[in-house]
C-alpha cells in the first residue's frame, strides 16, 4: 500500500505543479500510472525514482502534455490540463512555454550546428529575432561550459557534450521548470559527472527541477525530495535524508538495498 505524503506547499502558495488523483491508462489494460497526488513548490528540486517500469518518466511526461492523461487533474504554472479528449490546445502551448525537457537520448538535430539547435526553437516557436536568439544561446551554452563547441555539429561532440548542449536548449526559453528524464543513461561512466555538474550548478540558481535518475549521489546532494514510485503509484517521498536512510516502505528498502548494495535500516 502506498504511505500517503505529507503536503508540501503551505496554504497560502499555490503549488507550481500540482498532480489531484490523476490516472493514465496506456491501452486499455495497462493502469501506469494510479491515483497520483504531488504538490511541486516553485524552486522546489525533485527526484523521481524507482524500478524500470514504475511509471516516472509517464509522470514527467505528463507535466508538458507529452503524455496524455485519462482522469483526474493537472495544473502547472496556473494552467489546468484536461483530461484526454477535452484537450485545449492553447492551455498546452502555455505550458509548454514554461517548461523545459532534457530527454535520455539527446534529440539533437545532426544536420545543425551546436547553435542552430538551440536557436531553433526560439527563432521559429516564440518568434524570437535571429540576432537575439543566438545571443541567447551563447549565454546559455557558456551556462553549460561549452560555449566554445557551438559551430560544431553534435557527431563531432562526446556524448557528455551533446548531453550538455541537450540541457543548454532547454533553458534557451527561460523555462521556470525542467524536465530530466534519465539524463545521464546514454552516457558512458566517465561522462556522467559532467552532466551531473552542470545539473547540479542549474539547480543552485532556482529553477525547478524534477528529476527522473538512478543517480543517487545526485539524489543525496541536490534534491529537496526523493519521490519512490513503484507499478504507478507513488510509494513514499521524503528528505532524501530520511529516504536513504529510514525508508518507511518495504518496497524502498528493497530497490536501495538493490540499487546501492548495501542494507538500509
């Protein structure tokens, strides 16, 4: 049985992300995700774990409507997603707006430049001037400590790099919320703390993050909350200091004695 989270945000704040009973089917038979209840403070870091098929990356997915969901309720920066079929294509543009995504497998354009990528969807999405949006992108890739790679295109890039110049374009639209999805599993081990490092320098500015990794170290380090999800259902969430080492579900206890190799209390 899930152990029901203590609410986060005080009354008088609105959640910036605010998840209310919300279900989402995949076909008719495949219940992924379950009752899901989750307050997001502004500038709140969040991890999102849990084993392969728990439905975090759904969850995520459904901030920026990149997932559909069936029943119950979604808000986000003040604007209500509707359940599938009663979609409103402007309230998702809004969203879309404020938020930013960094997805496993880099989703770079091979054919453009470093810049071109990142000026893209300024230039042609928010109708930002050319002149503009790669001074953007210059002050973001600098953000990201690759600024001198951006006439590169990303095959001439390591895997660290195109991970790097992935998150530069998210924040290319000043997103107030970011998206990781498992953004360090396409790495190999030597460049994951490159990765890591910039998350980390990102998440010390304020921005609102909502993690989805396996990286612990991260977790312990970074986050505000870890949030353990196990077959659709969020099972417990904490401290990550309290998660790591009193998780109150038998379930938590089990994926961190798998995960980190060593028993919890």
């Amino acid at each position: 049985m899930p152990i029901h989270p203590m609410p986060v945000a005080s009354p008088a704040t609105a959640p910036l992300i605010q998840f209310q009973q919300l279900n989402k089917w995949f076909g008719s038979d495949f219940h992924v995700l379950r009752d899901i209840d989750l307050d997001i403070a502004r500038g709140e870091r969040i991890v999102v774990c849990g084993p392969s098929g728990s439905g975090k990356s759904t969850l995520i997915r459904c901030i920026n409507a990149l997932e559909p969901f069936q029943q119950g309720s979604l808000s986000v920066a003040g604007v209500t997603l509707q359940p599938e079929g009663q979609e409103d294509e402007r309230a998702i543009a809004q969203v879309r707006r404020h938020v930013g995504m960094v997805f496993q497998q880099f989703n770079l354009f091979p054919h453009l430049s470093v810049l071109d990528n990142l000026t893209l969807g300024p230039i042609h999405a928010a109708q930002v001037p050319r002149a503009q949006a790669q001074a953007q992108a210059l002050q973001q890739l600098e953000r990201v400590h690759i600024a001198e790679q951006a006439h590169k295109f990303p095959l001439q890039l390591s895997g660290g790099q195109q991970q790097r110049v992935a998150i530069a374009r998210a924040l290319c639209l000043s997103p107030d919320i970011l998206l990781f999805d498992e953004p360090t599993s396409a790495l190999d081990p030597e460049m994951v703390h490159e990765v890591l490092d910039v998350m980390v320098a990102l998440a010390d500015q304020g921005i609102t993050m909502l993690c989805v990794t396996h990286e612990m170290d991260f977790a312990r380090s970074v986050a505000d909350r870890v949030v353990f999800m196990d077959q659709g259902q969020i099972i417990e969430q904490a401290s990550p200091d309290a998660f790591f080492s009193q998780p109150r579900s038998e379930r938590a206890r089990q994926f961190l004695n798998k995960l980190l190799g060593q028993p919890t209390v």
